[in-house]
C-alpha cells in the first residue's frame, strides 16, 4: 500500500479549513520560528486527521507556527516503513524538532522486540538530522492486553531515549471512568473524533509541557459538551503526568 504524505505549514490553515467554531533528555524547546513535527504511523494517526487536530491545538497552546507532514498506510509497521523508504525519504528531507513513531499496539512479546528494534533503527537517522524520536503509544482492540501495549511503547521509548505520548492510557481511563464519551468506531479499535481529540491533547500537551486544560478549541468540531472536554482535558494531562517520558 503506497504511503499518504502530507504537509501542513501553520495551525491556522487547518482552523479555516474546519472552520473556527469553537528523563535523560530533556524534551525539545519551542522554537523561535515555532514547531515542526513529522508523524509516521498508520491508520491510528491518519483516523480523523490527529496530526491536523495537532496542529489546530499547537496554535491555542501558545505556538505561533507549527509544520508537520505525515507519512502513514494503513495496516504497517516502523519495519514497513523503513523497508518503503518514504519515511526515511521525510526525515532526511528536512529540519524535523521531532519525528513521532507509531506501529500497532505491538503486545505480544515478538511485536514488542519489533517496536524496540525499527523504533531504534529510526532513532538513529531521526538524530543525525538533530530531531527527537517519540513514541505514539496507541491501545490494543477492545478487550485486549492494554497493559501490555504500554509496557511495548514505555520500554521502546526508553531503548531509544525518546519521548513518550501515552494516549493510549488516557483512552484507557476515559473509557474506563466515562463510558457515555464514545471513543471508538463501530470496529471497537480506530478512534472516533472524540478519541483522536483526546489522543492529540496528550501529544500538545507533552510536545509543550503545558497543561492542556482549557484547550476546547475544537470542541465543537468532535461535538463535545464543555463538561466531556475538561475531562478529556485532565485525562491527558493525567496520562502525561504518570506515564509520560518527557
């Protein structure tokens, strides 16, 4: 399956096209001229645009400029990726603050030594153009190992001494503590928008080590009520206080 890349030079072009309705090293610093972000992963970054939903909440948090591109396919892996050639293409291409990497949820024990491996071989070229590797944490089907998926995503990013967005544990208590805030799909494993919201306030929030409460700007996009968004709003910066590495 040929690989979606996609580029984007400022939050704002993503508000106007949706309309504006209302740790060994340390995480990289802002910028000056802003924030650039390349996502390489599959249908869990591509589901409901996250990297856009990034970029829309870059700009509520105090960034005056994010650029990002992605490179996503369905149903593959880091080790697809590399093998494709068009991630590696991205990242040598250009001046990337951080690469975020994200596979399966990679919970069995060979899946795991899978995301170590290609997470580390991505470290590498991610570091010798100066950006920093992080880790998508995703979650598994529901009903399956979550425990395990956070193991495979904590133990790859600190093999690569990488930052960790765990939103993976941010659905997993929002689903737990909020079950009339639907997170998922009809196939109980792809995000709606609600939970691709929800994944992109862990991934603002960590990328600016800032709270993300108070960031309803698209509240009205995944129509949310303002009560279910201060809860999505506390999940994430819960999950990023227990389980992020920043």
């Amino acid at each position: 399956m040929r690989a979606n890349i996609r580029t984007t030079f400022s939050a704002l072009l993503f508000l106007l096209a949706a309309g504006t309705a209302s740790c060994g090293s340390t995480a990289p610093r802002l910028p000056d001229d802003g924030l650039s972000v390349l996502f390489v992963g599959n249908s869990l970054t591509a589901a409901n645009d996250l990297p856009g939903m990034v970029a829309a909440l870059a700009g509520a948090a105090g960034v005056e400029r994010f650029r990002y591109e992605e490179v996503t396919a369905g149903g593959i892996g880091l080790e697809d990726h590399w093998n494709d050639g068009r991630a590696v293409e991205a990242i040598e291409g250009a001046r990337w603050d951080v690469v975020v990497l994200q596979q399966g949820p990679s919970s069995l024990e060979s899946s795991r030594l899978n995301l170590i491996e290609w997470a580390g071989r991505f470290a590498d070229k991610i570091r010798e153009r100066n950006g920093r590797p992080a880790l998508y944490m995703v979650w598994p089907p529901l009903g399956g190992d979550w425990d395990a998926v956070t193991r495979s995503y904590t133990d790859a990013a600190v093999a690569v001494d990488g930052m960790l967005f765990p939103a993976g544990e941010a659905l997993r208590a929002v689903h737990a503590e909020e079950p009339g805030i639907t997170l998922f799909a009809a196939d109980q494993f792809h995000p709606s928008r609600a939970g691709t919201y929800l994944a992109a306030l862990v991934i603002i929030g960590a990328l600016t080590e800032r709270s993300t409460e108070g960031l309803s700007l698209l509240r009205p996009i995944v129509d949310l009520s303002p009560t279910e968004s201060a809860k999505l709003e506390r999940a994430a910066d819960r999950a990023n206080r227990d389980h992020g590495i920043p």
